[in-house]
C-alpha cells in the first residue's frame, strides 16, 4: 500500500561511468606532461616511453609543464565532484504526506543539501522536451504553479524517447496531471 503512494527516482549525478573515465585519464595525460616537462628541465629520461631529452625546456618542455598542472587540476576537481557526488539525489512524489521533494547535493559550503519541498496540489503538469540534431536533449520538467519549471531528469546522457516518454507518462499519471510535449 505505502508503494502505491510514494514514487521516489534516485538521480546519479556526478558518479557517472564517463566522469570516473575522465578523470582517469585526464590525471594519467597530466601526470605524462609533467614528467616530460621536468625531465626536459633536468634533462634526464624521467619517462621512459620515449627520449625525453630531445624536448628543450624553453619553450616546449615548460608548455608541457603548463599543461601538466592545468590537467592535474582538473582532475583534481573531477576527483572531488565525484566524491561529493555533486548534483546526486533523489524527486520523490509521496501522496500520503501530499508533498514533492527534490533533493540535490551541492558542492561543500553553506548550501551543501539542496532540498525543494512542494505540495502536489501546486503541480499544473510534467512537460517533456525533446530536442533532435548534433547535442539532442531529451528532458522532464515539473511545472509548479508560480514557479520556474523543475528539471527531474539526469544531466549528460540523455534517455531513449521510449524511457522518457514511459517515466513522464507513469508520473503524470501518478500525479493526476496533464502531460506536455515540446519538440524541436
């Protein structure tokens, strides 16, 4: 019985496969570029893939330095959204209490947990986007009466249109509202 009153979609966030991928290999590219550029200022082989003493420092040897901190730090805040699990959460639709929560963790600091709390009598209708081409976009927005509309759908991969129009049409159906599509 509690099941058919609470809907609850967990959202990923940052913890995607493709961040941990990026992160990787953006801190392994770095790593290479400092070492090549270190070991052009010493001129030593510090690497040992190839002869790194063909690199002058000035200016070859110190861009790949550049380089080199630019990508670590990258990956550094790669690293670190991964760990706080930056724009991680949770919509949860609860009938029994009648409220909407859209839950988002931010990055450390004052605004760390980001919580949105509705009634569900405030909700006018879930409106789906789908936009085709080069970069598609394929989102679910909840509009609130008043407000902005809501996004509720992951950011970076976007969803089949069968998966989009299932999820928007099982919550509108949930929620008893209309159901809105805008194409492009």
């Amino acid at each position: 019985m509690k099941n058919e009153l609470i809907r609850r979609y967990n959202v990923i966030g940052s913890r995607r496969a493709s961040n941990y991928l990026w992160a990787f290999f953006i801190f392994l590219g770095s790593i290479g570029f400092l070492i090549t550029g270190f070991s052009s200022y010493f001129n030593i082989n510090l690497f040992f893939i190839f002869n790194s003493k063909n690199i002058i420092f000035f200016p070859q040897g110190l861009i790949m330095c550049f380089y080199g901190f630019l990508g670590l730090i990258f990956s550094v805040y790669l690293w670190l959204t991964i760990l706080w699990s930056v724009g991680g959460g949770f919509n949860e639709f609860n009938k029994s209490e009648g409220v909407v929560r859209i839950f988002r963790w931010g990055f450390p600091g004052t605004n760390r947990r980001i919580l949105l709390e509705y009634n569900i009598d405030q909700i006018d209708s879930i409106r789906i986007e789908l936009k085709q081409g080069l970069n598609p976009r394929r989102m679910i927005y909840l509009q609130i009466r008043g407000k902005k509309e809501i996004p509720l759908t992951r950011v970076g991969q976007p969803l089949t249109l069968e998966e989009i129009e299932s999820q928007a049409a099982e919550l509108a159906k949930f929620l008893q509202v209309s159901l809105l599509m805008n194409q492009s």
